[in-house]
C-alpha cells in the first residue's frame, strides 16, 4: 500500500498542532503516557475486536512533516517560524505498548499506550484513533455477523458501498481480521493476500437473450467456479430451473455448482430452491445469499434451520451497520514529574462518572478459570504483579461497593513493547502473514470467551476491573477534588 498521504502528519487536527506551539513555547516537551481505549462495546455487544494495530505502525514509522506542509502552516499565520523548524525535524521516537492485534477487548482497559514527549504524544492523537477506531469497529462487527453465521462461511462484498477508497481497503482488511472468509475486493486481495470470491452480476446475465445462455457461457468459462444468480427474473419459475440444467452438464464433466439468492424472502427460497436442487440429484450443490444482511438477519435464518451455505455480506459489515463509529479515546495517564523521579499519573473527571479515567502507567491482565475460561481482565499499575493461584480481590472501576475475589488458574498480560525508541520492535511481516495472525487471534481468544458473552442480543457483561492499590489511588485524586 502507499501511505504517502496517511503518513504527512498533517493527518492531524489543528489543536494538536496549536497545542504543540504551546507545549514548546513553555519548555514542556517531556515525557508523558497516553492510553487509548475505548468507552463501549459497538452494537450494544458483549466483546470488541481489537484491529488495525499493523496499518497504525507503518503510518507512524513514517509520521513525519514534508516542505510542502510546512509551507502550507506558514500561511496560516499561527506558528512561529522556530516552531514550524522543530516541526520540519520530526519524527516519532517513543515507545508504544499495544495489545496484539486480533485481540478481543473490551472498554475502558488500555490497547495502546504510547509513551513519548508530549508533542510526539499528542501529534499521534488523530493518526491513532482513525486507524484503529475504524478498523475495530469493522472486525468487530464481521465477527458478530462470523458467529451469528456459526460454520457458514462468510464472504465480504462491500467495496461499492463503503466510504471512499481507503475505507474499502481498510474495511476489507479488518473484515478478514474478523472472520470473512473472503473478499470481492481484488486489491485488497493483492495487498493482503485474503482470498477474493464472486461471480456474476445482474448486468451479465441481462445481456444474454435467455437466462440459460447466460448461465451456460458463464458455465463455459469457468466451469470449477459456478455460482448462478437465480433471482434476476424469477427464482423458482425461471431461475433455479435454468440453474439446474446448466450445472447438470457441470456435474457430468465432474464439476459442482452453486446458486445465489440476492432478494426475495430468504428462508422460503433458499428452502425451496434446497429442495428442487435435492430433487433434481445435486445434494452438494451449494447456496449462497445477499441483500442487506445483518448478524441479527442471519441469526435467525441460522436458527429457523434456512438452508444455506455461505454469506455475501456487503454495506452492514463495512460501514458498520447501525452503529456508525467506534468509541475509541486517547487520554493523558502520567505526565513528567518536574521535581525528578517517578511520572506523575494524571486523571481526568467528569460531569458523567463513565468518562472519568484510570490515572497513572497501567498494564492489563487477563484472569482465566480452571475450565479455560477469561473470567476478568484486570487493570493494575505499573510494577503490580498478579499471581496465578492466589486469591485476590478486585474492584469496580468507578469505585462503587462492587468487587469480587478470584483466585486465577492462570494470569496473562496483554499489552507488550511493539515499538522502541520510534522502530518497530519485529521485522516488519508481510502483510498475508500478519492479517491471518491477527484473524488466528480473533478465532482463538473468542473461544475461550465464554457463550454468554458473544450472544448477538442482550449478552452477559465481561468484568474489567481494577486492583486495590489502583483503586486507592483514584479515590486519592477524587478526594483531594473533593478538598
């Protein structure tokens, strides 16, 4: 891909800018930490997909200022020309910690967490959220429509209808992430090296004189990758019967086939044309369907027993659906101590209680039961430890009477060091191969999640809790507010 544009750090909104001058001006470029996480899961869900994370690193590794924009802030008479010179040498040198990339999470628990000059910190604000906001939502939404489907396989047909080119691929990516088995997206499948699927539009068959001309040219050419639309004129008086005739010669010569519904009632059809392709001698012969679908549409076909082997999903998986963004924010943690020693964690209240953050440097942990199942993820401060069979307790984020103990059959942290001192801590992977380990990611953390957790509707709420030492130290920042 060429990240020419997304890597101008430009890509930022003014205020970063703004605040940066103001940073500089007052000697206050020193370190700091940043923590992103989001406030929700999307779609009123019980989990998240964490995505993205790859995209995000070779945007930063060549975050910088050109001459063309530093020549374009200058005419925006708000900088000072030493500023725009400390500009025109930037370049990102922190550290960032991350979750890895796949990972199911879930609100308010660190994913990313940079820790860098203030200005480095806060000129990433933008880059960050874009990138993984979008991505997120999109492999959290595949991965909903990927279970609501159960062993169905999932193809993502979105290009047409997502927002603008990088959305297409960006939305692409994420979606394999989550568990598309495919995509009509032909770039993207160059770029990535996800599988690309499709067949026949409407317009092809509409340009034969008959439907069975067209079925059988297309048969002709590529006769190992038949699948009929059957629904351009009428499904079950014209369409499946002309199907049926052009994919018996198919068989004849060893070949299989398939049909695809793309309107109508999905359940009647796809159960009537099942029963006409058994009837007909063709049991393997596959169905497939389109038009709209959402995780709830495709639950409830699944679960009427609807006869169907595989998913075209399009415009609600890539724009996500009823649930237009991801609620990921990008919040100070810990900032520099001017009298030395130790970061100072800083915490940010609100008039809502939900917006009020966790102060300081943390670390995320996951907590698992002996039957293999994550039970909690836990919150703790920099140099806390949490050990594998010891009971501890823990406590509710917002400080309430709500708490628990639990003795963890095994403990794992989920944030590492994925860059250092602005490089990237691995080899740069190729793209085929970090995309399906994001996805071997995904499949693997979801099943140990337990059932309640991943229901489509009304699902059970995953503890995200914070240890004592923690907790005491955000009713400290809450009482000397209160002083």
């Amino acid at each position: 891909m060429n990240y020419q544009n997304r890597s101008s750090a430009l890509f930022t909104d003014l205020y970063e800018l703004t605040m940066a001058q103001g940073y500089w001006k007052n000697n206050m470029d020193s370190i700091a930490v940043f923590d992103m996480f989001c406030r929700k899961n999307p779609f009123n869900g019980g989990f998240s997909v964490f995505a993205g994370l790859e995209t995000l690193i070779n945007y930063i590794e060549d975050f910088r200022f050109s001459k063309d924009d530093i020549d374009y802030l200058r005419t925006l008479d708000t900088f000072e020309e030493d500023f725009l010179n400390y500009l025109s040498d930037f370049k990102f040198s922190g550290d960032i910690y991350a979750m890895e990339e796949g990972s199911v999470i879930f609100p308010n628990e660190p994913i990313v967490r940079v820790h860098a000059n203030l200005i480095e910190a806060q000129l990433l604000e933008g880059l960050i959220l874009n990138t993984i906001n979008f991505q997120s939502l999109i492999a959290t939404k595949t991965a909903r429509v990927a279970l609501a489907a159960k062993k169905g396989g999932i193809m993502e047909f979105g290009l047409r209808r997502a927002q603008g080119y990088d959305g297409a691929m960006s939305a692409t990516r994420a979606s394999y992430i989550g568990g598309a088995n495919g995509t009509s997206n032909t770039l993207a499948g160059k770029e990535y090296g996800i599988p690309v699927m499709g067949t026949m539009a409407h317009a092809w068959i509409m340009s034969f004189p008959t439907e069975l001309e067209a079925f059988e040219a297309y048969a002709k050419i590529y006769p190992d990758k038949c699948v009929f639309l059957i629904d351009t004129y009428d499904t079950l008086n014209s369409g499946i019967k002309n199907a049926i005739i052009a994919g018996s010669k198919l068989v004849e010569k060893g070949y299989n086939f398939g049909v695809r519904l793309d309107s109508g009632d999905i359940e009647y059809l796809s159960a009537e044309v099942r029963k006409r392709l058994d009837a007909a001698g063709f049991p393997q012969a596959t169905i497939s369907v389109s038009n709209e679908l959402t995780e709830e549409i495709i639950q409830t076909l699944v679960d009427h027993g609807a006869p169907i082997n595989s998913w075209g999903v399009g415009t609600h998986m890539v724009t996500g659906g009823n649930e237009s963004s991801f609620t990921g924010v990008y919040k100070l943690a810990a900032r520099n101590n001017p009298n030395g020693g130790e970061l100072l964690p800083t915490m940010k209240f609100s008039d809502n209680p939900e917006k009020t953050t966790n102060p300081g440097i943390k670390n995320v942990y996951r907590l698992f039961d002996e039957n293999g199942f994550a039970k909690a993820d836990i919150l703790a401060l920099d140099g806390e430890e949490i050990s594998e069979g010891k009971f501890d307790r823990f406590y509710h984020p917002s400080i309430d009477y709500r708490q628990f103990s639990f003795k963890p059959a095994k403990v794992v942290p989920l944030l590492k060091k994925v860059m250092e001192k602005g490089s990237r801590i691995e080899a740069k992977p190729d793209p085929a191969v970090c995309i399906r380990r994001a996805r071997e990611t995904v499949k693997k953390q979801l099943e140990y999640l337990h059932p309640t957790y991943k229901r489509i509707l009304n699902p059970h709420i995953y503890k995200v809790s914070i240890t004592e030492k923690l907790k005491d130290l955000k009713l400290q920042f809450i009482s000397e507010r209160i002083k």
